[in-house]
C-alpha cells in the first residue's frame, strides 16, 4: 500500500514558523497584533516600518532556531507580537530614563491624558508642547523643583516667595491693649472691595509684620536718626521725622534687627510692643489719646496645598511624578540602529519563552519504539536569562547618560584640555 502524503509535511507537530513573514499578515484583522499602537490600524503611531521590521523579525527567529533543520512550533503572529513587545519594553526603558533626566525641570508644567495604549489624547496638552511626542523634546532646565522649595523657604521666611501679601489696618482705642486680628480680618473678608475678599473663612491667617505710620507734618528731609526740625514727640519716647513708619516688634527682636539690619532708612523703631497669641494681639503699653490711631498689619492667608490659587505665580495643577509626564510611547521611526538592533534581541528572547512554554505543555513525544524529549526547560531558562541581560545591559548604558553624567563627562574633558594645554608651548618660544 502506498504511504499517504502528510499535510503538513511535518512529524512533529502543524504548527511551523515559516520561513519569512508577510507584510499583509502583521496588519491581519483575522489574527490582529494584541496592542497594534505601531500598525495601521492603531492611527498616530502606524508605521510601515515597524511592519518591515515584524517581517524580518520572523526570518531571524525561524534561523536562530533551527527552522532549517527542526520545526519551530510558533505561528507569524506570535513573532509579531513579540516584536511589538520588544518595541513597547524599549520605548518604557528609555522613558523611565529620560524622567530621571527632566523631571525636576518639569515639575508643574503641562501634563495630558492617555489612552489605554499610553497614548497621549489629541487636544490635551498646550501649544508649546506641540501636542504629540513630547518624549522626543528636549526641555529647557527650569529647576522647577528647586524653585519650588526656595519660594516656599522664602515665604516662610518674608523674603520673597510666590505667596500674596495682604494689608489691612485697625483702629487702636486709647486705653485697649487687646485686639482680635482674626476676626477683624474675617469681617472684612466678607467686603468684596478688599484684596483679600472671600478668601479668609475659617482658615487662621498668618500675621507677618504690625506697625503704624507717623502723621505727614510737613515734607521735608529729616536725617535718619534725627537732628533739625525733628519733631519730638515727647510725650511717649525719643524723637521722630514726618511720615516716619514705626515697626512694633516683641522685644526679643531687638538684637536681631541690630545684627542683620533689616529696616530702610525710614523706618524707626517704636516704643510699642505686642504680643500675638491664636490672632490675638495685646498692645503695650497702653495706647493712650496721643498715641497711633491706627496700626497696620501684613498678613498671608494659607491655602491647601492642592488647590489653586489665582493669585499665585506658580500652581498646584501639572506634572507632579514619573507618571504624570506627557510620554507616550516612542515613534519606531525615532529609534535609531541601537534601538532597533536591542528590539530585535528582545524580540528573540520572547520567542524563546514562548516557544519554551509550547514545548512544556508535552515534555515529551511518543514515537514508534522511541520518545522524543524537547528542550522547554532549556528554552525558557535561556529566556529568562536574556531578557533580564537585554534589560540590565540597556539601564546600564542609560545610567551612564543621565544629563548630571553627561556634565560631570564635559567637565572631566575640560579639566583634561586645560592640562594638555599647559604642556603645549606658546608659538612665539617655538623655532
């Protein structure tokens, strides 16, 4: 009897990896890629060259793992999936680098939403991003963080900062020393002619500087520490010019002004005192008729750190972490012979692990007087082992580029310039 003829013409299994792809194949509706960001069918990311890359891809695998010799038992489609996976581990490696490098430039600026795939949505960023591959710029330094934290220093501090200052005054009563800052400033919260309308509540504000301002006499120039035509004011203490302000500091701070100097020139130190505990402001000594009729605050009023403030120069809305950073995934005609060259790599390994986990679910295949026993665990261990190298060898690389490497590497070279130029003698000396 003749032998039948096997279709197909394989003793292993009707699984084979042929020997190329097809382009038609790797946009195929029947068998679709699991995430097709980089085929036609995903929209900003399609590319033809991902496309000739998946074909070649598939040519290298069947090659690398005995096709001429062996049955490679994994379909077109998985080869194209795996190259899709090598390309979107890339692109997650290279963009968690350059979040290292540009993070504290960018925090606060201008994030966006994505899509299931990581891709940025149309519309959602600001014109100066350009609206699409932000992961392809190269933003300016802004220190952003470290301006952060020094305007939060030196607000704290009453130096600066991006924090409002509000002023508001009170009428002093001759013989009442104790006054409620707070609740002044609530009532007037609720006029909507102040600065501060609407914002106080029952949020404490923050009392930064009390003091008064001296009558305006006359305009003329009075030196500094007094002299001619000072006015005295003798009945509470020393002497003083026209439209002098008069500070009221607790006493301790005496010395300090005395040390760091931090008053202009027009302003004096009064005889007056306070003491301010929960808002409440206790004059001394006694306000008497003769005294200021009236003292001037500056305060802040806190807001949640979360919240907007209209009145601030920066905001709270913005990047704020790795995963908030405008990055989509990286166009595959963006990476370059390096890029594609670890993708294909990768590309194997997955191959590797899928066709080691092919190969496990029969460890071994019975056939006439014999068994067959296939290498599943060497396949898988080999996948394992070079993912993770693939993985290892890229972070490393990267580590060494990171922008602070890249400028202690300029310094490095500068540093070396200068000492060969010390040795290189000076034209007029030379012949």
């Amino acid at each position: 009897m003749a032998l039948p003829t096997l279709t197909p013409a394989s003793s292993t299994s009707a699984i084979r990896l042929p020997i190329t792809g097809t382009h038609a194949n790797v946009n195929s509706t029947a068998n679709p890629l699991p995430f097709g960001i980089y085929t036609g069918a995903a929209g900003i990311q399609a590319s033809t060259d991902f496309v000739s890359g998946a074909v070649d891809q598939v040519a290298y695998v069947y090659k690398k793992l005995g096709g001429d010799v062996l049955d490679v038992e994994i379909t077109q489609y998985q080869v194209y999936a795996a190259y899709e996976e090598a390309a979107l581990e890339y692109s997650y490696i290279i963009n968690i680098h350059q979040a290292k490098n540009v993070l504290s430039d960018i925090l606060g600026n201008t994030t966006g939403t994505f899509d299931h795939d990581g891709q940025l949505k149309s519309g959602t960023l600001s014109s100066s991003l350009n609206g699409t591959q932000v992961a392809l710029k190269f933003p300016r330094v802004d220190y952003a963080y470290s301006k952060r934290i020094s305007q939060g220093a030196s607000a704290g501090a009453a130096v600066g900062g991006s924090e409002t200052i509000y002023s508001a005054s009170f009428n002093v009563s001759a013989s009442k020393q104790d006054y409620d800052l707070q609740e002044i400033i609530a009532q007037s919260a609720s006029m909507p002619t102040v600065a501060f309308y609407n914002k106080v509540g029952n949020k404490k504000i923050l009392v930064r500087k009390v003091y008064y301002k001296s009558p305006y006499v006359m305009w003329r120039f009075f030196g500094y520490y007094g002299g001619l035509s000072v006015v005295g004011n003798l009945h509470n203490y020393g002497q003083w010019s026209d439209d002098s302000t008069f500070e009221l500091i607790p006493t301790w701070q005496n010395k300090l002004q005395a040390m760091a100097f931090e008053d202009s020139v027009y302003t004096r130190i009064s005889h007056y005192s306070y003491e301010l505990r929960n808002n409440k402001i206790r004059l001394f000594p006694e306000p008497s008729a003769a005294g200021p009729s009236k003292m001037w605050i500056e305060f802040s009023v806190p807001t949640d750190a979360w919240s907007e403030d209209t009145d601030r120069v920066d905001g709270a809305d913005g990047v704020n972490n790795m995963n908030t950073i405008p990055f989509a995934n990286i166009p595959y005609e963006n990476i370059n012979s390096i890029g594609k060259q670890w993708i294909r790599r990768f590309a194997m390994a997955l191959c590797k692990e899928m066709l080691g986990q092919i190969r496990g679910k029969f460890t071994t295949i019975p056939i006439p007087g014999e068994a067959v026993t296939l290498n599943h665990g060497d396949l898988l261990q080999q996948a394992s082992a070079e993912q993770e190298k693939l993985r290892e060898e890229l972070k490393t690389v990267l580590d060494e580029l990171v922008y602070i490497k890249l400028a202690e590497n300029d310094a490095a070279k500068m540093e070396a310039a200068n000492k060969v130029e010390q040795h290189i003698p000076i034209t007029i000396f030379v012949g």
